[in-house]
C-alpha cells in the first residue's frame, strides 16, 4: 500500500452503508449454508445456494471495484507520474484476480 493510499479516504466511502448491509446479507447466506450442511440438505440445493452467495460476493466486489475506479484510480491519474501507474497497475492485478476467480 502506497503512502497515497494509506491517507485518502476510501473510494467506497459513499457507498459504505450498501456494502456493509449486502456483506450482511452474504454472511446470512453462509450461515444457511452451513445449516443447510448440517440438516444433509441434497447436494444441489446446497449448490444452488452456493452459486447465489458466490453473485452476492462478486456483486460487492464489482461495486467496490468501480469505488476504486471512479476515486482512487481517477485521483492518482489527475496527480499522475508514478502514483498514476502505480493505481494502474494495481487496480488491473485487481481485475486479474477477478476474473481468475
């Protein structure tokens, strides 16, 4: 993490109540799957649910990724130089991990 970084305050700033209540809603739905275990529901069922926990994670992480974008990424190129290529390169390792996952 960068000096920058660690000092501006978070691109999801604004969006932080939305996140925080979808990240609730994501730990509800794993705690059903862990219950779900528990009761030996049918394998797909529990696939099933999986898959919609699985969008919920990659819907935060989307959001999150467009905060940065907009603020983190959008700041260091009005500064540019090496902070500007520095947020470009991290926000594309970001994206990397994304789609490998």
């Amino acid at each position: 993490m960068s000096d920058t970084a660690s000092k501006a305050p978070s691109g999801y700033a604004d969006n932080r109540d939305d996140i925080q209540r979808r990240l609730r809603r994501i730990e509800g739905q794993v705690r059903g799957l862990q219950r779900m275990v528990d009761e030996d529901t049918y394998c797909i069922d529990v696939l099933t649910q999986v898959s919609a926990t699985t969008r919920a994670l990659e819907s935060v992480a989307l959001l999150m990724l467009d905060d940065h974008l907009s603020h983190c990424v959008a700041h260091a190129v009005t500064e540019g130089g090496e902070v500007a290529d520095a947020k470009l390169k991290e926000a594309s390792a970001a994206i990397a991990r994304l789609v490998r996952s």
